[in-house]
C-alpha cells in the first residue's frame, strides 16, 4: 500500500508538471499570434505585447525546472519516468526559446512600422509561414500531452515542408531588394523575421523527437524523418 501511495503522489506530480508545460506552450502560442499579428497590421502597440509577455514565459521556464528538480532530487526516478523528466525539462527551454523568436519577430515588425517601407513586401507569405509554425508547435504539444510516437514522426516531416517554405521566400525577397533597392532595409527585417519563424518550426521538430525518446528511448536528433520513420518501424 505505501508504495501505491507514493506511486500515485509521483503521478500526480508529473501530472502537474505536465499540465504547467502545456500552460507555457498556450503563452508562447499567443506571442506569435500577436507577434504576426503586430507584422500584417503594422501594429507597434500589439508588438510591444509581446515583449511584455516575455518576462512572465522566463518565470515559468524557471518555475518548471524548479519542480523538476524537487521531483528528481525527492523521488530519484528511473528509466522512462527519467527519460520523462529530461524531455520535460528540454521541453521547456525550447518554449522559452520560442517565445524569444516571437519577440524577435515583434521587434522588428515595430521596425519596419517606424521605417515606412511599402506596405507591398510580402507580409502575407510570412502569415502563412507562421500559422504553419504555430500549428506545428500547436501538434508537437498535443503529441507531447498524448506521448504520441505516430504523431512525433509526421512532425518531423511537416517540418521539412516549413524549410522549404522559408527557401522559397528567401528568393522572392532577393527579388524585390533587386528590383527596388528601397526595400533592402525593411526586406532584412523580413528576413531575420521569416528565420525566427523557421526556427519556431525547429523546436516544435526538437519537441517531436524528445516524444520519441521518452517512448522509445532511442535519441533521434541529427536524423532526417525518414532515417527516423524507417528505424522505429
């Protein structure tokens, strides 16, 4: 009976913990809303949002591996209730970082709304972008919460479509600097913003392969989606 009853206090602590990382991945989502939002709206006021949104993301992050220590410290777990803590923990950062692209992403959309450049640059294509990156974080949670494998491995791949993504925009913006030299400034600005998006889809990708390590217990960072698909069939 005691160590059902440790067990079950030990459940409800991960429960816990769990449950405070998916209020961070909400948080996160949110600031690249408004950080998009902030870009297509020209909006210095939603921008700024953002930025106040970032200290209480870095408290959490803090808060949460407070909790993990107190958990490994008090209950020295084992095998994949391990494997869950280290994720867990992993998983956090990469949130936080998240939430610093959506930052990025709001800095400079204020700097592109200072600048007055032409409202013609390809804001739409980044919006696009973007809700492929927040939905894939949004999945990348989801799977987290569920510990789905199946999940984990087409996040992988959605993945690579966001790269291709941020490949192709790279060229159109090449393009307008070319044949308009009063866009270069703004059309940085775009570029440092369409990189903070992909690195979004980054540690959304990151995420999935931690799912994979807490079930399978096999470390697939560094392997593309179908060395990873063909080594867990």
């Amino acid at each position: 009976m005691p160590d059902k009853h440790l067990s079950s206090q030990f459940d409800s602590e991960l429960n816990g913990v769990s449950s405070r990382v998916m209020e961070l991945g909400g948080l996160v989502e949110s600031q690249i809303r408004q950080a998009i939002y902030s870009l297509s709206q020209f909006s210095v006021e939603v921008a700024d949002q953002v930025a106040e949104a970032e200290s209480r993301v870095n408290a959490m992050e803090i808060e949460i591996d407070r909790e993990l220590s107190s958990i490994i410290a008090r209950r020295q777990p084992t095998a994949r209730d391990l494997r869950l803590l280290i994720a867990i923990s992993k998983t956090t950062a990469n949130l936080e970082r998240v939430g610093d692209e959506a930052n990025k992403i709001a800095r400079m959309a204020k700097s592109i709304a200072h600048s007055g450049a032409p409202r013609s640059l390809p804001t739409l294509d980044l919006r696009v972008s973007a809700d492929m990156a927040s939905g894939l974080l949004r999945k990348a949670l989801d799977a987290f919460a569920r510990l789905d494998v199946a999940a984990a491995v087409n996040i992988l791949k959605e993945d690579d479509l966001l790269d291709k993504e941020f490949d192709g925009f790279v060229r159109k913006l090449i393009t307008y600097m070319m044949e308009d030299p009063r866009t270069i400034s703004a059309s940085l600005d775009l570029l440092f913003i369409a990189k903070a998006i992909e690195r979004i889809g980054d540690h959304s990708k990151n995420i999935a392969e931690f799912i994979i390590y807490i079930v399978r217990g096999e470390d697939v960072r560094h392997a593309t989606a179908a060395q990873v698909e063909s080594a867990l069939q």
